[in-house]
C-alpha cells in the first residue's frame, strides 16, 4: 500500500465531512447530556465519571500507538494490518478481564460500592471497540471522512435515543452506561462494513518490532497527556465526591465541544496530511498555521460566549440544580482557548515520525498539571479548575517553542498569526459584558438569546473590520470547498 500526496482539494474535503461528523456526534451528545441532566441529578453523572476515568485510559492503551503507527508508514502492507488488529483484539479481551476484574478495587479506592457493577458492565467497551481499529485507522489514513462522519453520526442517534429512553424510565447511571456502550458497538458494525477488509491469520513479530518504537512514544505521551488531563477528575472524585465529579465533568465536556469540533477535527486531518508532505517543509509549514489560525478563528467565539454567558446558559440548558457550574465552566472556557492550539501540535510531532520529541516537551506541563491539581482539591472544584488553566497556558508556550523549530516558524509569527482572531475576541467579550449590565436581571432565555445576537454580530463585525484572514477562508470552504487547504496541498 503506497501513500501519495494528497489531491488538491482532498484535505479540504476532508475536514468538511470530519467537522460535519465531530460537530453533529459530540452536539447531540451534548444536547443528549442536557436532556438527561432533567431528570438525573450531578452525582448520577459523578458516579459514571468516576468510572470514565480510568477506562478511558484503558482505552489509550488498547490501541498502544500502532494505529498511529500505521498512518505514519509511508507503506502499510497487509501483514502491518494484520499483526496490529489481532494484537488489539488480544490487548481488548485483556483490558475487558482486568478492568472488570479490578472494579472491586475501583469502588474501595472512591468509597463506592455500587461501582462495582457499574466498572463490570462498562468493561465489556474493550471487545466493542478493538475490532475496528484498524479500519478506522485506514479511513482515516484515506482521508474517507465522509464515510465515518456517516458512521458516527448514526452511532451518536441510536445511542442517544436509547439513553434518553432509559433515563426517562428512571434507570439513572445505566443509561448513562448504555450510552456509551451502544455508541461503541454501532460505530465498530458501521466501521467493518464501511472499510471492507479482513485481516489474514498472520501475525509478523517483525512489523511488530518495525512500529514498536513509534508506538510506544506515542502511547507514553499520550499516557502522560491522559493523566495531565484526567488526574483533576480523579482528584475531585477521591476527595471531593461525586457530586463534585459531576458538575467538573459537565465543565470539562462543554469545553471540550468547540475544542473538539475545531482542532481535534483539523488533527486528525492534518496528522495524515502533513505525513503525506514530509518532504515539503515550506508546504507543511503553511498549512500548520492556517490550520492553527482556523482552529482559534472557529472556537474563540463559542468559548468567550460560553465563559461570558455562563449563568444564563447553565440556567436555560440544565436547570436548577447545577448552579455551581457556573465558575468552574468560566475557567475551563478559557483553558480550552489555549487548548484549541496546543492541539494540533500532537500532528506535528507524529507526522515527522518525533513522538519521543513530543513525550519530552510535554512532561514538564504534566507535571505541573498534577501538582496544580494535588494542590487545587485540598480547596474546591473551581481552584482545580483554575489550576488546568494554568497548566495548560504554560504548556502551549513549551509546546509551540519546540514546533516552532520542527517546522522553522517563530514565536513572533505564531503570535501574529493569530493576532486578528485574539482582538476579535476580546472585543465581543466587552460587548457581552456591556449587554449584561444593561439586561442582566431580565430571563435567562432572554439574556442568552441576546447574547448570541450580540456576540456574533459583534465577532463577526470585528473579523471585518480587522481583515481576519480566517474569515476569508471560512468563506472559501462554504462556497467553493476547495479555498482553504489549496495553496498547502
């Protein structure tokens, strides 16, 4: 199997359907979330959060680096696609016999034993997810999105749908597990019919050890990112209580929905692009930063609403109830400006074969990230809160000084990159502000409702003004689908 450069206009295609597939699964999650956040209190989501934690690093494990491995290779033959689906099958019966094995020591460690069952039946995930690894790591590596967004998008319907059904049945946390069981299961069914291939009964120590060491780097760092990221959520759970959990959680994931429908979307495009371009350094420069403009350009908005806008928005989407999300939602909205760009370096690394450059610059972040954390639970879930904004803002100055040099861009034009996109930021946040003073007492459907109004005219009057090169190209995508990516590709 032999990788060319990618056709003028595929990168674009690309990220099209990607961002359709991202911003259509994790919207209706969220939604879903909003629905089930009625009639279940924040402990019922502390309880499954409490779990999450540690299978989701499961998870990380489960696939050990090779899919990445796979998109890196400039060849990926048959028998490199063979050995690494039967060791994830291997590693997925491992991790389901461990981790439900291990849930009586889940529910010691938090003090709750009705965690036991709730780790035993999430556990069954692993199978769910191992079959399909390698075909999705192929459409990705293809640049099919179009396929995986239809994928995805079904999977997130059927599941939702049949989350909300049980939760409305009062089956509390079990809907919740059969959330994300149900997801699991349709997403591997689609993935295995939609790239039609069946691995041989061959497994090649060989190819093993040829994608050992890249896997591996890939795995440690995103082993160190896992618990840079999750050890506040571990933390707030040990000592603060599933309630605590719960309203962090909820935080943490509305964050994470303009973080993921923007940089995590364009990663995964990029990674596969810029490996295509390894030997064009000009190119993979030019695209790293229209990438990172966009990426800031498309998530800047949501967030400043979202951290300005918080108490209206936490009263019309979850109700009584959960009014102490409103600071601890505030400062993860900011933490995931900084995260918007330091999300697309993990594509720099890996598409220049450097995973072992990436594991290195991250570990001083990550262990500021712990400490911060360790320190923040002996106060209170928003002091954990502002203790990952700090981590991760001194975290995107390591991360972009040493991408800088990967691909001979400075600090100076990294900044300036995004200068435009900053002020435009900032001036909405003004204009949120004034618009509070001056109808904040009134309904909360109505002080969001104007918020919207005003935020956007506001963001976009300013891009105007300001002649953000990113709205120029926004425009391209939706009319042409081809002006974004074509002087990179």
């Amino acid at each position: 199997m032999t990788d060319t450069a990618p056709r003028p206009g595929a990168i674009t295609r690309g990220m099209s359907w990607a961002t359709a597939g991202q911003v259509g699964g994790e919207g209706l999650r969220v939604v879903t979330g909003f629905v089930l956040a009625r009639f279940m209190t924040p402990e019922e989501f502390g309880l499954v959060g409490m779990v999450t934690v540690f299978a989701n690093y499961a998870s990380v494990l489960l696939n050990f680096g090779f899919g990445s491995a796979l998109v890196q290779r400039q060849r990926a033959t048959a028998v490199d696609l063979s050995t690494v689906f039967w060791f994830n099958l291997a590693v997925g019966v491992a991790l389901t016999v461990l981790f439900a094995g291990s849930a009586p020591l889940l529910a010691a460690f938090y003090g709750r034993d009705e965690l036991t069952a709730v780790a035993g039946v999430l556990a069954i995930n692993f199978v769910l997810l191992a079959p399909s690894i390698v075909q999705r790591t192929m459409l990705h590596k293809d640049l099919r999105f179009r396929g995986l967004a239809v994928v995805d998008l079904f999977a997130s319907v059927v599941s939702s749908v049949l989350a909300i059904g049980m939760g409305l049945a009062g089956l509390g946390v079990w809907s919740l597990v059969a959330w994300t069981l149900s997801r699991s299961a349709v997403q591997t069914v689609g993935s295995m019919l939609l790239y039609r291939w069946l691995p041989s009964l061959v497994f090649s120590t060989a190819s093993m050890r040829e994608m050992i060491g890249f896997a591996t780097n890939v795995t440690a760092s995103e082993t160190l990112g896992y618990i840079a990221a999750n050890v506040d959520r571990l933390l707030v759970g040990r000592f603060l209580g599933a309630h605590a959990v719960g309203i962090y959680e909820q935080a943490v994931r509305l964050m994470l929905l303009p973080v993921t429908n923007t940089s995590m979307v364009l990663g995964r495009v990029l990674f596969p692009a810029l490996a295509r371009l390894q030997d064009d350094p000009e190119r993979s420069r030019q695209l790293y930063l229209r990438s990172a403009r966009m990426s800031l350009f498309v998530a800047t908005p949501l967030l400043v609403g979202l951290a300005v806008a918080a108490e209206p928005f936490v009263a019309v989407a979850y109700g009584p109830g959960w009014e102490e999300l409103v600071p601890v939602l505030r400062l993860t909205a900011l933490t995931g400006l900084a995260s918007s760009l330091m999300t697309l370096t993990t594509s720099v690394f890996r598409s220049s074969g450097r995973p072992d450059l990436e594991l290195r610059v991250g570990f001083v972040r990550r262990v500021l990230g712990v400490v911060l954390a360790a320190v923040g639970v002996l106060w209170s879930v928003v002091a954990v809160a502002l203790g990952r904004l700090v981590a991760v803002c001194m975290g995107l100055f390591l991360y972009q000084r040493v991408v800088g040099r990967l691909l001979r861009v400075s600090m100076w034009e990294q900044v300036t990159n995004v200068a435009s996109v900053v002020a435009g930021g900032s001036i909405m946040a003004v204009a949120l502000a004034l618009t509070h003073l001056v109808v904040g007492d009134g309904p909360s459907l109505l002080v969001l409702a104007l918020d919207g109004v005003v935020g956007a005219v506001v963001y976009l009057g300013a891009a105007m003004l300001l002649r953000d090169r990113s709205l120029r190209e926004l425009r391209a995508i939706a009319s042409s689908g081809a002006g974004f990516f074509a002087r990179s590709t």
